[in-house]
C-alpha cells in the first residue's frame, strides 16, 4: 500500500519555493484551461498575463524590497489611490502637461511617501505593521480628503504608458518588464539589494558587519514607495483618471502574491521573479473566480484562504 | 597629542570606563598588547571581557580612557571603522548571515564593487577561495551558511576576519563548539597569523586551551584588570585564584552517599535510532550524571524522560508506579521537574519579573477566591530568593538582566514549589561563571539530601566527574557503562574510553 505523503513531505518533493511558484501556476494555468473555455481565448489571455499583472506587479515588487529588509507596508492601496487621484487632479488643472513631467512628479511623490514610511518605521522605531497601518489611514484620508470621487481627465499623451505599444509590444509590458529586471538586478548584483537581503536576514548580524541597519530599511521603503507610485502610474494611464478607491485590495494582494512566490514575511529570503510568479498566480486565480462566475463574497473568503495556504506552505518548508 | 604605542606594542588601553545602566561594566582598564602574541583573556561571566572587545572593535565606545593602536589614539564609533583600522573580530555569537554564501558573508558589506555600486561576486569568490586554501580548509565559498555544521561556520569567520587584512584578531569563545581535532585545527591557524606578525586576543574559559595556545594571560574580573602573566611562569591553580579569589579545592560539595529508596526505574527505552534500549534507575540521594560524547543519546534520554519527545517502547517507573509518559504534563504530574540547557528559549520569561519567574509555573496555589493573591505570591518568591541565595535588586527586577547563575537558581526555585522528586537537569552549569558554579553544586547537592534524586546530562567531564555519585556513560543510544564513585573518583580517561568504545588516549584525538 502506498503512503499518502503528508504536506511537508510534498513541499519537500517540490523542492525550492523558487520552483514551486512555477508548479503552481503551471496546475492553476491547466486547472483554468479546462475549467472555462473562456480562460483561452485571445483577449483574456492577453488581460491575464499582460494587462492585470502589470499594476499588482509593481505595487508586489515594492513590498518585496520592503518585506525582504524585515519590513512590511500595509498602505500600499492607499498610496496608489492617493497618487492616482493626484495625477488626476493635477491633470484636469493642467491638461497640457507633459506626460514626462508628470511621472517625474509621481516618481517624486512616491518617493515622498516612502520616505516617510521608512522614517517613522527606521527613526521612530515604530513597528512596520503598526506604522504602515496607521499611514495606510491617513493616506487613504488625504486621497478622500482630494477627491471625493474618481476623477478623470487624464490626457491620451499620458495614457500612452498603458495603452500604446512600441513595435507591437505594448509599452507596459515593455517597461514593466523593465522595471522586473531592474529590481532583480539591484537585488542580486548590487550593494544595496545584499545589504537588504542581509539586513532582512539578521539585523544584529548586519550590525556588527557595519551595515546601517536603519538606513537600509529606510532606503527599502523609499524604494518601495517609488515602485508603488509606478504602479499608481500604470492603473492612472490605463484608467483614464484616478480616484480613491482605486487601490482597494492592492496592500493584501501585494503580500500575499509575494508570500506565494517565495518572499518570506520574516525577511530576508526570497527574489524577484518568485514575487513576479505570485502576481501571475493571483491574477490567473482572480481570472478563473471572475470566468466561472463565482460569488465575490466567496471570491474574498478564497482569497483568505490562500493567504492561509501561502504562509503555510513556507513555514512548513522552514521547519523541515 | 601625537602619542604612538611603545616599541614592540601594537595596542595600549589605558583607564578605559564604560558604565551601562546600573552597572559599571569596565572601571579604569589598563591593557597591553604586543605584536605577534597570543594573548588570552580570561575571567567569569561578566568580568568585562566582551565588553572591552566591543569597545575595541567598535561595537561600544568608552565612556572614558584612550586607545592607542599603532600611529596614534583612536575611537573607533562603529564596527566598520575598526575593520578599516586593521582590528578584526570573530564574535561568541556567530556573525554570519545564513542564508548568505561563503562568499557573500566574507565580503558582506565590503563587497568589491565595480560601476555604480554593483558587486563583483567574481572576485570576492576567488578571494575568499586563496583565503580557504591559504588556511587549508576545503569549502566551497558558494555553499550556504545555513547547509555548513558550526565547524564550517567558525572557519567562515575566521576568513571574514582574514580578508580584512587584520593586524589585531580577536577571537570571543572561537572554541565552543568545536571538537579536539578541530581545535587543533584552529590553533594551527592562530600559529600561522602569529607567524606573520598578527596579535591575537583569545578569550576562552577553558584554561586548558590557555595554556597551550596562549604566550600571555591577562585576568579581569568585575571590570578591572587583576593581572598579566606569562603563560609559561605560571599555572591553573593560579589563575583561577585570580580570577575568583578562592582555591579550586572546594570547588565540589562533598558528597554524603546516601542512597536511598528507588524513585525511577527505566527498562527497555527506545526512540527511533536514538534510543536503543535504555536501563537505569535513580534512587533518592543521588546524583546521577549522564556523559557521552555529543549526540549518544543523552538529551533524547531526558527528553524522552519529561515527555517532551516521548520514547517508542519500553517502561518508566516512578516510585514503583508504571507510567506511560507521553506528555510534559504527564511528567510533571508524576513529580519530574527538568531543566533545560537553553534557559534563553526554554527557561526564564525573559522580560518578566523574577517574582513570576519563579512562580509561573504553580500559579494555582496563589488563588484566593479564583484570584491571583500578590500577598502570597510575593512571599513565596522572596523566600525562595532568599533559600537559594539569589542574586537581585529586587523580586520585581526583569529575568534577563539576571546573570546566567542567578537565572538557573532562579529556574530551580520555581520547580522547588512544585516540589519534584525526580530533577531532570541539563548541562546546569553551561555559561556560567565560576564562582556561580560552586552555588549551583551546593543547591544540587542540598537537593538531594533532603530526598531528591538529580539525572544530570552534562559535556563538562570535570563537573560529572566532581558531582556526580554514579556516571551513565551513553554510547550510540545505548548505557555503555555506570560508574559508581563511592570507592573514588574517576577519571576522564575512562569515562572517555566508555563514550568512544575503545581505549581512549588524548593524543590519538577523538574519531569522528
């Protein structure tokens, strides 16, 4: 008689949680193929893997720098929905606006944001959770308090980092595929991604190696706030406008894609393209729930369970 | 002021104070250090050893005195500005990220970086290859630290510390977890770097070690420094007076022998491959120590004991009583108190009150009416503080600002009020000082004078030998011997030739 393996033992037969992101999207991706028939057609596909990854992509690549330096930023969602109303508003006060002048001012915004994330968790010494929880408030306060509604108004020129396509390919994919190689680059070949591996690992350790342990954290979050205001970049330009309620759902999509794709929640351990398969499995999920038509109550109380699964899954991995 | 250190020196302290809240950690420490010694540093727990390396490699800075380190008077605020300076350290707690290369922990934070701050893995790999083949030790600089045994671990950071071109090396406890043959190993190096000039600072409790390696022994104790000698001029005994201010002699409380009723008997014990069949018994009165060489079985055998990992077959009988232990409870209920070597992670609540230390785990019999009576409670922990000679402030004072001495007396105290009759205690001496220890022995024996019988587990040869009344001595799983010391005492020797299963002699070093 065969032995039914227990769960650690199957983990164990996966191997590396690198790989297994990649396991689990490819029976995810033939689940949904014969699941729906409209999992397949042209169009979807084209939503699934190059239009919704793109937004939850980069707002799950910032949490995966912050998360990785032993951080975690639950206002993301509030951070796009602040900025994306911004970008609006400040467009409909200036139409004319160079679409260029007007990322380097979200670039710059994010920034802000992430700065001051990083100084209240690095200087204050308040807790990540507790201090992105209590901005997550105040930024979705500010967004409310600037836009009661969705705004729209943002220029075809500007829309053209969503929409439009260089030489066929459309450009967001071209500069989120970017923007996905240069974060694993800076993480595995530069100084600061072995100082946020390093400090995420083991703050003490890093201490006593030199490494500025608060200002690494610090520059985590400054990073992760300008990948989080490339986001609200992306869902404005594809909107067409923004609003405050735009990046509802982005702060626990965000972890838990990360969290699938290999990034543990205790820092330290985990790579870009790992994250970037989390993104693709929640997108395809959200796909299939939305193609069989499931009710959306179930859809959160499925999205609950997989974050369940997710943590797991790497926790078990550790203790064996 | 362009002072430089005297001919001969490479580093001079002079009246280095530092003071930490409520304590005064070094006071006015003067220290001399030659070029190309070995000099030891030895003293208790909290003599100031590690405080004053932390000064010198810029984890600390002195609240007072001066540094002289060839060409001139230095302040070093933090750990990279030490490194620049050529002072290298290897911590009593290991450095080294785990899930970090080799590589990647050698150079961390210095890593050799090309165009706008982007690493150069290639070098640093090589670099740390010449570096392992110069001490020759073969390991792959891409292996995971977390995949290395601690051996490979310290040789890790023996590296870090070579690749910054030290002339100041100091090493804090670098042997503790090592074995003979990697000592060896280890002094070898030390003679190479001492061989090229470099000056060592060694900071080890086994003075054995000491005198092999060492050329000079400063002694501190409370903060200060008692004194230098050299190693070849002067011996153990002298040493230790120094550093504890009394003689090695009474260092064990005499044992009264007196063997009494059988409280546990163990027939049969097995647990996967780590227990093989385990016969014993402990009577009331003794003292019965557990030795083996590392991983025979000896904790599986406590473990199994206090039901923490429970045994797969064979019977426990306590006072006469066959029991099935398969839970903490379950032993603790049949009067088993234990403990563990890990006090940090399974002994005291750390931030809590040494009064709730001691009475956590017997809560229950401080209720009056379904609510927790402080009356009672406070009464009870300060006549136990005051039993065991505990060391505090104040009952309210936080566990972990207790030394390691104080903490275990504390430990046993809570379990007193339990009042065990069968006392599981591992390694009960581990990290701790000295003088301490002697206070530890004396309450052990206490213990079971008044009808209580101790299962010791313990790697301190000296410490079984000296306390114990009979020695299991514990080979793959299985007793290979017992030792009763009611004719005399035994000797390391045969305790060894036991745990090994083959006639024993230093010089041969342990087969692994």
């Amino acid at each position: 008689m065969t032995k039914i393996p227990t769960l650690k033992e199957m983990v164990y037969a996966a191997g590396k949680p690198e790989r297994l992101v990649w396991i689990i999207l490819s029976i995810l991706i033939v689940v949904s193929l014969v699941a729906s028939p409209l999992f397949s057609g042209l169009d979807n596909l084209r939503n699934v893997f190059l239009i919704q990854p793109v937004g939850l992509g980069l707002a799950a690549l910032g949490q995966t720098f912050i998360v990785l330096a032993g951080g975690i930023d639950l206002s993301v969602g509030s951070v796009i929905s602040l900025l994306t109303s911004l970008a609006a508003g400040i467009f409909q006060k200036y139409p004319l606006m160079h679409p260029l002048l007007m990322v380097a001012i979200m670039l710059g915004l994010g920034a802000a944001i992430g700065a001051v994330n990083g100084i209240i968790v690095a200087r204050l010494r308040v807790t990540p959770f507790m201090a992105t929880l209590a901005m997550m408030l105040i930024y979705q306060g500010l967004a409310l308090f600037y836009a009661k509604r969705t705004i729209g108004g943002i220029p075809r020129s500007f829309r053209f980092i969503a929409e439009g396509s260089v030489l066929g390919v459309p450009m967001s994919i071209v500069l989120f595929g970017f923007i996905i190689a240069l974060c694993h680059i800076v993480l595995v070949r530069h100084r600061f991604g072995a100082k946020v591996l390093a400090v995420g690992s083991d703050p003490n350790v890093s201490a006593l190696s030199g490494i500025d342990v608060g200002r690494t954290r610090f520059l985590s979050y400054l990073f992760g706030g300008m990948l989080f205001s490339c986001a609200a970049i992306f869902l404005a330009a594809r909107m067409g406008g923004g609003g405050p309620k735009v990046g509802v759902g982005y702060d626990l999509d965000s972890i838990t894609a990360i969290v699938i794709g290999g990034v543990s929640l205790s820092g330290g351990t985990g790579n870009v393209l790992g994250a970037f398969g989390g993104v693709l499995i929640i997108s395809v999920f959200y796909n299939l729930m939305n193609l069989l038509s499931l009710n959306s109550f179930l859809q959160i109380l499925l999205k609950g369970l997989i974050l369940i699964v997710a943590v797991a899954f790497t926790s078990c991995k550790k203790q064996g | 002021m362009s002072k430089d250190v005297a001919e001969g020196n490479v580093l001079e302290l002079t009246g280095i104070t530092k003071r930490f809240p409520g304590v005064l950690a070094l006071d006015t420490v003067d220290m001399v250090f030659r070029k190309g010694e070995v000099h030891a540093l030895v003293g208790e727990n909290g003599a100031g050893k590690s405080t004053l390396m932390k000064i010198l490699s810029g984890v600390y800075q002195a609240d007072s005195g001066t540094i002289l380190f060839s060409g001139g008077s230095v302040v070093f605020r933090n750990p990279s500005q030490a490194q620049d300076a050529g002072i290298a350290i290897i911590f009593q707690e290991f450095s080294l990220i785990r899930t970090f290369t080799v590589a990647e922990n050698v150079f961390l934070n210095r890593e050799p970086s090309g165009l706008a701050g982007f690493k150069d893995m290639r070098t640093a790999r090589k670099e740390t290859g010449n570096l392992l083949r110069e001490i020759g030790f073969d390991l792959d600089p891409d292996a995971r630290i977390e995949d290395l045994t601690v051996v490979q671990q310290q040789v890790v950071e023996i590296v870090k510390a070579l690749s910054i071109t030290a002339t100041v090396l100091i090493m804090d406890e670098p042997s503790a977890a090592l074995t003979d043959k990697e000592l060896k190993n280890l002094f070898g190096i030390i003679r190479v770097l001492k061989a090229r000039g470099v000056t060592i600072i060694y900071i080890s409790h086994m003075l054995q070690e000491i005198f092999e390696i060492a050329d000079r022994a400063t002694v501190m104790k409370d903060g200060e420094t008692i004194g230098t000698k050299n190693i070849c001029e002067t011996t153990k005994e002298e040493l230790i007076r120094m550093m504890v201010g009394r003689e090695i002699k009474d260092f064990f409380p005499a044992s009264v022998r007196t063997r009494k009723e059988e409280l546990l008997s163990v027939s049969g014990l097995r647990k996967g491959r780590k227990l093989d069949g385990v016969d014993f018994s402990l009577h009331a009165g003794e003292i019965l120590g557990i030795a083996g060489m590392a991983g025979s079985g000896q904790t599986d055998l406590a473990k199994a004991l206090f039901g923490v990992e429970a045994a797969d077959s064979g019977e426990i009988k306590v006072l006469g009583k066959t029991l099935n232990i398969k839970s903490v409870r379950q032993a603790i209920g049949a009067g088993i108190g234990y403990i563990s070597e890990d006090r940090k992670n399974y002994g005291i609540l750390g931030p809590m009150a040494v009064r709730v230390n001691i009475t956590v785990a017997d809560l229950g019999r401080f209720l009056r009416g379904g609510v927790l009576s402080g009356k009672k409670e406070r009464e009870e922990a300060n006549k136990k503080i005051g039993e065991l000679g505990i060391k505090v402030a104040g009952m309210n004072q936080r566990a972990d600002t207790l030394s390691g001495g104080n903490q275990q007396k504390m430990l046993i105290a809570r379990w007193l009020l339990k009042k065990p009759r069968i006392f599981i205690i591992v390694e009960p001496t581990r990290g701790i000082d000295v003088g301490a220890k002697t206070e530890i022995y004396r309450i052990m024996r206490a213990l079971v004078e008044s009808g209580s019988g101790i299962l010791m587990v313990s790697s301190d040869l000296p410490e079984v030998i000296g306390i114990s009344d009979r020695i299991l001595v514990m080979r793959s799983g299985r007793i290979e011997g017992i030792i009763d010391q009611s004719g005399g005492l035994t000797t390391e020797e045969r305790i060894m030739s036991l745990a090994v299963g083959h006639d024993y002699s230093f010089s041969e070093g342990i087969p692994s």
